[in-house]
C-alpha cells in the first residue's frame, strides 16, 4: 500500500473495529451470564414457593393427584415444574403428561443430584420437543432428612436468544457509526499528520528532477517543521548554485562560441566532448556529427587525430604549426594542452587551433617587398655607381661624355629619389599613420592645379587634355591625398599615351557620391593584366615602364589612398586603344 494516511487510518480502523467487536463479545457474554444467573435464582425462588403451595411429600405416593395439583401450573408465562422419583420417573409435569415422559435418569441436572448428591442440579440445552433452548435448574426433594425425589423447575432461553440478537443488532449499529466516525476522523488526522511529509517528498522529487523553484508550502511545526525548513534552504541552495554554473556555463559558451581559435575538448577515452563553432568551420564537421564520437571521426583531420592520440598517452604538451590544405592554404597555430583534473588526474586534451594564414601571408609580403625595394633599388645604385666610377677612372676628362654620365646619373638619383618617396608615402598609409585632415575640397580646382604642374610633359609629347566644366564640384577628404590620386591617374596617362594622344578627365556627380573618370587613348591593359595593375611594383611590360621611369608603386599608392577615403577605384582598358579610370568619393553632404 504506498498512501501513508491510507496506512494509518486502515490501521486505526481495524484496531478500532478489533475493539468494538471484542467489547460487544463481551457485553453480549456478559448480558447472558447476568440473564442466566437470574433465570437460575428465578428458577430456584420459584421451586421454593411450589414447594411451599404443594405438600408434594404428601402427594408423593399419589400420582394423579400430584399431576393434577401441578397442571395448574401451566402458564405459558410461568416455569415448567416436573416432579421426579430417585429412579428417574417422571412422577408429575405442569406441562406434559408424565405418563407419555422418558425415564430422566440421564439428564444432566437429574444425574447430578441422584448421583453426586448435590443439592442443586442445572442443565442448559435445545429442546427438541420445544424447539428452543431451555434451562434447568433441579433441587432435591427431601422427607425428614431422607431424599424422595428431586424438584425441577425450568424456562425457555428463547428470550435470552431474542435479547442476544437484539443487542447484537444494536452493537452492529453503534459500531458502523462508530466505526464511519472514526474512520472519517483518522483519514482526516492521517492526512493531516501525511500532507506534510508528501509536500516534502514530493518537493525532493522535484528537485532531483531540475525543478528548483519548488518549496514546501505547508505550514508544519515540530519535526517535520524542521524538515520543510532544511528541505526549503536546501532548494535555496541548490537553485543558486545551478544559476551560478548556468551563468558560469553561458559565459563559458559565449566566450567559445565567439572564439577565433577553434577549441576541442578529448576525454581521455578519446571521446569528442566539446567543439566550438571556429573548430566546426575548420575541420568542417558539425558538432552533432561529432560530439560524443572517437576523435579518429574526424574526417579531413591533417595529422590532429594522431597528435591527440600522443597527447593522451604521454599527457605532454605539443604546440605545433600545422597546414592545411583544402581548396585553399591555411597555417595553423595548434596546441595540444593535457586536462587536468582534481588529483592530479588526467582528463583529456584540450586542443586550440589559432589560423596564422593572414600573418604568415603578410611576412611573405613584406619579405617580397623587401627583396621588390632591393631589386627596384639595385637598379639605379648600380648604374649611379658605374657611371661615376667610370667618370673617376678618366671619362670626366672628356666633355661630351662627363655631360651625358652627369645626366644619366642625376637622372638614376631622380628615380631613386621619386621610388624612396613612394615606397615611403605607401608604408605611411598602409600602416594608417597619418590620419585623414578631412576638408572641403573643390575637385574641379583641384585638377586644373595639377594639371597646370604637368603641362610640360604633356606639350612634350603634344598630348591633348580635356577638363570638365569650371564649375565647382565639392567633396569632403584630404586635399593633398586628393591631388596625389588625380597627379598619378594623368600622369600615368601622360606616359603610357604615345604622340599626339588625349587625355580626357570627367566629374559625374550623383547624390551621395562623385565619379572622376580619367582616361586616355594610350596603349591600354591587357585584360589579364587588369586586376595585377594595383599590386606594389607591378609592371605590365617590365624593361618598357621601368624606361619610362615608372616606379610601380603609383597604383598602388591611388589604390589606398581612394580606399582610406572610403571610395572605390575601377579600371577598364582595351590594349592599343585606350585606358579608362573610374574614381568614386564621397560627395559632401550639405
Ligand atoms: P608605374 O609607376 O610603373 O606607372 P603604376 O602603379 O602607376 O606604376 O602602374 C602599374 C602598371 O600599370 C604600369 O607599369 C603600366 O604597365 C600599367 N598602367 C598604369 N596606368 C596605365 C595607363 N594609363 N595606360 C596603360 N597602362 C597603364
């Protein structure tokens, strides 16, 4: 039975019932014995006074006449008197006649007198003649001193059984109601004394299943008072300790989940427990696939499944670089760290990949731009170097020679000079040292200025420009910076333009933004060159633009300095045709 109150109350129920039925034995055995006793002293008293009315010694001898007087007797109220001999002969009977009688010899409350010689005989038994129980209470009938017979007065039990049953009946009644009552009072005490303990368990259930907003709400004193309390605080507890390692838990998740680096956690069965979003982008398999799998499930695993392995049999630290290549190269930072738990117990491996493929491309960069500025400068050194040997071994002596070596030596220094300009100008704005001095610049003044400082090279090689309208077009950015843009597109026109050519620079204004459009009818880009033309020193024809005294650098330069004014650079160009540049800044908003 699982209900405690049911326990309870069942048990006082039938305790009670176990009473109640013993008192009613009890009361009924004791309501016969009283009933009895009365009957017998009854049965006596009323033997006495037939004794008393009968001279039955007179009589003794004279049957008919004795059988006559106790007929009168018969009373369906009254005892039945029979009279018997010492030989057991029914000598007289108030309600039978003794003729038709059995010798009595044997029954009981006879044999007891005539046998036993005791002065007062009794018999409880079922009648058959009758068909109810019947009493008999026999005393002897003495003449003198001697002993002629024996009196014997008897009752029908018929009352005691009816009284039996009728107190039965009562008893019955009162012990349902009692039984109703008292039942209704347990389960409601039971209850009262259960609900409590319930409420508790029933909270400790709740708590074992997560649920640790769940209190003990009943009031309760004593015992089970105190156990609600302790069953309350414990909840307390336990509800802000599993906040604080929820909380620990979402930090926890939201620092990996936000990590560059990917990270893995390896038990030391070898079992995936954890992988953040960066590690799932670089092994390429989602965390479902693989959490709870043996880290050799790491499909494309470039060399990470053994270096686990390593690490979980030796516990040692490995911090490696690692490639990886896909569709393309990517470097890696790896480190394989050993968990270790409390007692000094190994755990597992922690593993953190860090990609190092933009630091490793930028240190390829600047090693190629270092070896690029040596090249570019080698050139000029060596042929400055050369030319003032020669002139110091004796060419200086002659004239004709000495002017054209001075020539193309100040030449070379110019070129030098004008690469050491650009090479600095480009590393000043590539690492964004010099922060924009944001002004309002009038771009249609701005190109007529810069093209006046380059007239002359464009009269010496009889080269057309056509300018845009006079009228003002304004944007917001650095004037010099500006200048620089617009001297490096039309010069660059200016050189890669034969005779006679033309160059046309365009202002379109938009609503946000302007387009400056410089282009030329010059020997154009080759098409495959087209997205090459704005790395550091990139020449489309190397021996022909280093001629034309060509640094390499001036895109390169226009690129980053249209790219730190938050516009965009396009180049279209068809070879021996002509070559087109598309600026576009920002307008200045009114
Ligand atoms: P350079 O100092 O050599 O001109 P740039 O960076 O300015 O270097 O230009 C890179 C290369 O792009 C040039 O070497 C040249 O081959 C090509 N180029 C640039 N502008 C033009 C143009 N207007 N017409 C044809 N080719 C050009």
């Amino acid at each position: 039975m699982k209900k405690l109150w049911l326990r309870i109350s069942l048990t006082f129920f039938l305790l009670l019932l176990g009473v109640l039925i013993a008192i009613g034995f009890f009361l009924v055995n004791l309501m016969k014995d009283t009933y009895i006793d009365m009957t017998r002293e009854q049965l006596l008293e009323n033997a006495q006074l037939m004794m008393k009315a009968i001279d039955i010694t007179e009589l003794y001898n004279d049957p008919p006449v004795l059988q006559e007087k106790i007929s009168h007797f018969a009373h369906p109220i009254q005892p039945r008197f029979t009279i018997i001999s010492e030989n057991g002969t029914v000598l007289a009977d108030s309600e039978d006649d003794p003729r038709q009688m059995d010798n009595h010899l044997n029954r009981p409350e006879v044999k007891g007198i005539l046998q036993d010689g005791i002065q007062q005989g009794e018999s409880i038994r079922f009648s058959e003649t009758l068909d109810f129980k019947m009493m008999y209470v026999t005393v002897p009938l003495y003449k003198g001193n001697e002993r002629i017979g024996i009196v014997r007065t008897a009752i029908a039990l018929d009352m005691i059984e009816k009284s039996t049953k009728q107190l039965w009946f009562s008893l019955f009644i009162i012990i349902g109601v009692t039984l109703i009552l008292s039942g209704m009072v347990s389960i409601r005490l039971a209850k009262g004394i259960t609900r409590p303990i319930e409420e508790v368990v029933d909270v400790a259930r709740r708590l074992t299943s997560k649920d640790y907003e769940s209190r003990v709400t009943v009031k309760a004193t004593g015992e089970i008072g105190q156990l609600s309390h302790a069953i309350n605080v414990l909840a307390s507890s336990l509800q802000k300790q599993m906040k604080e390692i929820q909380d620990h838990q979402q930090q926890l998740t939201s620092i990996l989940s936000n990590m560059v680096s990917g990270v893995m956690l390896v038990n030391d069965a070898g079992i995936i427990q954890l992988i953040n979003p960066a590690m799932e982008e670089l092994i390429g398999q989602s965390q479902e696939e693989l959490i709870g799998q043996l880290h050799t499930q790491i499909g494309e695993h470039f060399g990470l499944s053994e270096r686990i392995s390593y690490c979980i049999q030796s516990a040692e630290y490995i911090h490696e670089e690692i490639d990886i290549n896909r569709s393309n190269e990517r470097v890696f930072d790896a480190h394989f760290a050993p968990f270790i738990g409390e007692n000094n117990r190994f755990k597992g491996v922690i593993i953190i990949l860090h990609e190092i493929t933009e630091i490793r491309r930028l240190e390829k960069v600047r090693s190629e731009f270092v070896a690029n500025v040596s090249h570019e400068l080698k050139t000029p050194i060596t042929s400055v170097k050369g030319f003032s040997e020669t002139l110091l071994d004796g060419a200086a002596e002659d004239e004709e020679l000495r002017q054209s070596f001075l020539k193309i030596i100040h030449e070379e220094s110019d070129r030098l000079h004008r690469l050491i300009n650009d090479i600095l100008n480009l590393s000043k704005i590539e690492q964004h040292k010099i922060p924009l001095q944001i002004e309002t610049i009038d771009v249609t003044n701005l190109i007529y200025d810069t093209v006046e400082t380059l007239q002359e090279e464009m009269t010496k090689k009889a080269i057309t420009i056509s300018l845009p309208g006079q009228e003002s077009v304004l944007i917001e950015g650095e004037k010099d910076r500006v200048r620089q843009i617009i001297l490096n597109l039309i010069s660059n026109g200016i050189t890669y333009t034969p005779k006679n050519g033309k160059i046309s620079v365009k202002v379109i204004e938009h609503d946000h933004d302007i387009e400056l459009i410089v282009s030329d009818t010059g020997i154009g880009i080759p098409e495959k060159e087209i997205p090459r033309v704005f790395e550091r020193f990139y020449r489309v024809d190397k021996a022909r633009t280093r001629h034309s005294g060509g640094t390499g650098l001036g895109l390169a330069i226009v690129k980053h300095l249209v790219e730190s004014h938050h516009g965009k650079i396009k180049v279209d160009s068809i070879e021996g045709v002509g070559t087109t540049f598309i600026v576009t800044l920002p307008k200045k908003q009114p």
